[in-house]
C-alpha cells in the first residue's frame, strides 16, 4: 500500500519541479524587460538603441535587487524604468504562482493516478470475463465441435464474482471512469496466447468443484505470473504512467490485499481499499509538506546555511537542499512523527535519488541542526511514545 516515504518522495519531485521552474520564471521575467525596451521597428522616428539599452539593463538591476530582496530602493524617477521593473515583478509573481499550483495538482494527480491503476488492474478480470463470454456466444453459433480449455469453467471462480460484483468495485470504476478503451487489444493478446496456454489455469480448469481456496489460489497466480510480469503489458502501464516504476509496487500490494480480502468466507460484502490505511491523514500530511516547506523556503534556506560550516551553501546541490528542508520542515510542523524517524526517512530518501555521497552529508547536517533545534526548544514532539518539550 502507499506509504509516507512515497508521498515524501512525491513531494520532493514536485518541489524540485518548482524551483525549477522558479529560476525559469525569473528569466523569463527579465526577458520580458529586454521586450520592454528593444527598439520598435515599424516606429517611423529614429530610435535612441544607446538609451533603450542603458534603461534596460539599469531596469534589469533593479529588477535584480527587487528579487534577491523582494524590494528595491532608488532614487532612479524614470518612469518608465520603474513601470517594466513593477511590470517584470508582477509578472514573476503571477507565473510563479500558478507554477506552484501547476506542480501541487500534479503532484495529487500523480498519487491519484495510483488509485485509477490499481481499479485499472482489478479490471483486468474484467475484461477476462468478457472475453470468455465473448468465446462461448461464438461457440454457439458453430456447427463443428469446439476445442481446447473448456475456458468457461473460469467463470465460476467465487473470488472475481465476489470482487465484480461488489457495490465497492462497480462504484469506484463508474466514479473514477475506468476503461481500457481500446488497449483492450493487449489483454486479449495476453489471454489469448499466455493465459489459455498456463498451465496453472489448466490445471484450475481440469478441477471438477474447486474450493475458494483454489478459487483464490488462481486469481493470485494470474495477478503474480502474468498481469505483474507479462512484457507488453508492463510496456502498456509505462506508457500510462511515467512513474511505474515507482508505483508497480504499491498497485501490487493494493491488488494483492484486495484479491485475499475477497477470497476470505465472510457474511459481509467486502470493500476495496483505500490507498492507504488512513489516507486522509497521509493526504493531509503530503499536502502540508508541501506547501510548508515552500513557504518557509528563506527560513530553511537560512538554517542550512548556518549549519553547513566550511561549505559554500550554494555548492549544495539542490536535490540535497529540498531534502533538507524538508526534513525541517517535518521536524517543525508534524509533532507526532519522531526527529531519529523524520531523518532516517530522508537519509533513505538522499540514497534512493542524490548523489552517493549525499547519505553521510544529509545524516550529519540533520543530526547537528535537529540538536541545536531541539536545544532551542524550536522541535517540539508530542504524541505516544515521544517526550512532550513543549
């Protein structure tokens, strides 16, 4: 299932996305000031190139001072300097703002896309059915004898009927829109040429009245050797999410789970999962990560630096720096989660997608300043299991 070092990792590519993107917009402002005064060309008078180039790059200074400080003292009164250095500053602000949305939404659509692969999977038995059904309507309607896998047997399994049939399942695909639309193609290919062929499921087939043991034990067998491992349907789910790699995991274990919930001899109708066992709390928590650790960037920015002895804190790569201050950042706001837990998660994180040596610097940099914090009385953790320094 989803679990918290996801949702950090999710949340420490869309924050890296954003600074990106913050340096692009700063860029892209000061090119709108060169635009302000490059000569006109269709103009009829004869354009002073000498003074629209000693404007802009006095405009482009100011500009330099406003975002380094998010202010600029002058005494320059051209008016038309200071509207393309208020013009530029405006302009970063609204893009930077809608970038830092932009990265936000797609960051929960990404997790959200988790959800719609795991019913995407499910579905897979399905479309399996259909197919089946599909066989047999045509079987009817041959004068010769059929041959092969008496196929149909499969429709039975207890364990697909109960999951197919459950409100939970029909609700969630109706809702989230699922379908395979015509990628269909591929899971006939596999049914056809691998799923008919297994002999595992030949071996379901050739059993007179399965037990819902048996029943289970196939249904797994199809997720584990042929849905999780077929290449061109791992090929199809790449090309549906760029994060697969990442995500195959998680879908696996909500599959898993799932198809061993409904395998289960129970009065009660069984429910699909939710990404994870208490998502609303994991979905608070990635959230505020996020938008925290953005919003206190200078003040991070200022801890790390203070820290950081004998090291220029702009030689610190920037994969390193967000690790950092979202280590922080968890330290401040989130007074459940243990400081050794926030660091080692980050630590783990730093081996995963930094550089190889950024383990030992992450591990030192948090220990210091996690002590000099809590010394201060700035990391305050309160909860079970954890010591109350409020």
């Amino acid at each position: 299932m989803l679990n918290r070092r996801t949702l950090r990792i999710k949340a420490m590519q869309a924050i890296y996305a954003y600074m990106q993107a913050e340096g692009s917009d700063y860029l892209l402002a000061l090119d709108q000031i060169s635009d302000d005064f490059a000569p006109n060309l269709n103009s009829m008078e004869v354009q002073d190139k000498k003074m629209l180039e000693g404007k802009k790059q006095i405009s482009q200074l100011l500009f330099k001072e406003w975002f380094e400080t998010r202010q600029f003292e002058t005494e320059e009164t051209d008016k038309e300097i200071l509207d393309a250095v208020n013009r530029a500053a405006l302009y970063y602000q609204n893009t930077l703002k809608k970038d830092y949305n932009h990265y936000y939404n797609q960051m929960m659509a990404a997790v959200e896309r988790i959800y719609d692969h795991y019913l995407g999977t499910l579905q897979i038995l399905q479309v399996i059915m259909s197919l089946i059904e599909e066989e047999e309507e045509k079987k009817e309607k041959r004068f010769t004898a059929s041959t092969g896998p008496n196929v149909k047997l499969f429709l039975r399994n207890r364990v697909v009927q109960r999951l197919l049939n459950s409100k939970s399942y029909q609700d969630n695909i109706i809702r989230r829109n699922i379908s395979w639309g015509s990628d269909i193609s591929e899971i006939r290919n596999v049914y056809r040429a691998i799923l008919k062929q297994d002999e595992a499921f030949l071996a379901y087939l050739d059993v007179a009245e399965p037990t819902l043991e048996e029943d289970l034990e196939v249904v797994k067998h199809i997720f584990k050797n042929i849905i999780f491992k077929e290449k061109n349907l791992q090929s199809l789910f790449e090309e549906q999410d760029l994060n697969w790699v990442e995500n195959k995991s998680i879908v696996r274990s909500l599959v898993n789970k799932t198809v061993k919930i409904f395998g289960e001899e129970t009065e009660e109708e069984p429910i699909l999962l939710d990404l994870s066992a208490n998502w609303e709390d994991d979905k608070a928590f990635f959230e505020e990560l996020y938008r925290e650790t953005i919003k206190e960037d200078e003040k991070y920015e200022a801890l790390i630096s203070g820290s950081v002895k004998n090291w220029d804190v702009e030689r610190v790569a920037l994969l390193d720096k967000i690790i950092l201050k979202m280590a922080l950042c968890e330290m401040h706001i989130f007074r459940s989660i243990p400081v050794k837990v926030t660091i080692n998660e980050y630590i783990e994180i730093s081996k995963l997608y930094s550089t190889p040596k950024s383990k030992q610097f992450i591990n030192g940099v948090l220990d210091k300043m996690a002590q000099d914090l809590a010394d201060k009385g700035e990391i305050r953790k309160s909860g079970r299991g954890l010591i109350d320094n409020k």
